[in-house]
C-alpha cells in the first residue's frame, strides 16, 4: 500500500518555546518539520516538556535553513546547516547559531514523542 503525505498538512503540529514540531505519521516513519527561531536552545525550550536533563531522542536529519550547534553530553560538538544531512544519538542540547530560522527535516522514528508533553 502506497502512503502520501504532504508536509504542508503535517498531522499534528506541537508548539513549544522558539519553535514548533509538524509530524506526519507514515507506516514505518514518523517524519518531522522542526522549526526552530532565533534564540531557539533545547534545553530552555524542551527540557521540561521531554523531563530529561538532555534530549534522549536519536535524530536522522536534513538542514532545509539555518545553522544550529549540537554538543553531546561528552562535550563533542558539531555545526549543521543548510545541506547538510546529520545522525545525533541520544544525550545532546542543540541550539540555533545566529539570526536566520532554522528547518529540520528529521527521519527518526522518535519523532512519534519528540516535544509531547507527557501526560
């Protein structure tokens, strides 16, 4: 069976502090659109909705714009922006470099409780 879904009706779109999830659930692929504004930190706009200390979910992502820094709980540090494709494991704080938005396109199958609020 064929799946298609259009980013531009995600089905369900999750707000938080700088930025917003749009999620689009497939068979065997929970795909998001992250958008995240200047000033935009993971740990000062989710670290209390995800009730973690760093984010715990793996990303596989595409930079659509913008640059973000990714450090891992070990203190290593990258750069990603637009172009670039990138794979973070669990345990890491991200946050947006300089004034333009960033876009996110991310493949991991976290993405089903990325930026949910627990209930």
């Amino acid at each position: 069976m064929i799946e298609v879904k259009n980013t531009g009706k995600p089905d369900e779109r999750r707000d938080f502090p700088r930025g917003h999830l749009d999620v689009l659930d497939l068979t065997g692929l929970n795909f998001g659109v992250a958008t995240f504004d200047t000033g935009w930190r993971w740990s000062e706009s989710l670290r209390e909705i995800a009730g973690t200390d760093s984010c715990q979910t793996h990303h596989n992502g595409y930079v659509l714009q913008g640059h973000l820094r990714i450090r891992m709980d070990d203190g290593e540090e990258a750069d990603v922006g637009p172009g670039d494709v990138f794979v973070v494991p669990p345990g890491h704080d991200a946050w947006v470099l300089g004034d333009e938005q960033v876009m996110v396109f991310d493949f991991a199958g976290g993405m089903a409780e990325y930026a949910k609020a627990k209930t």
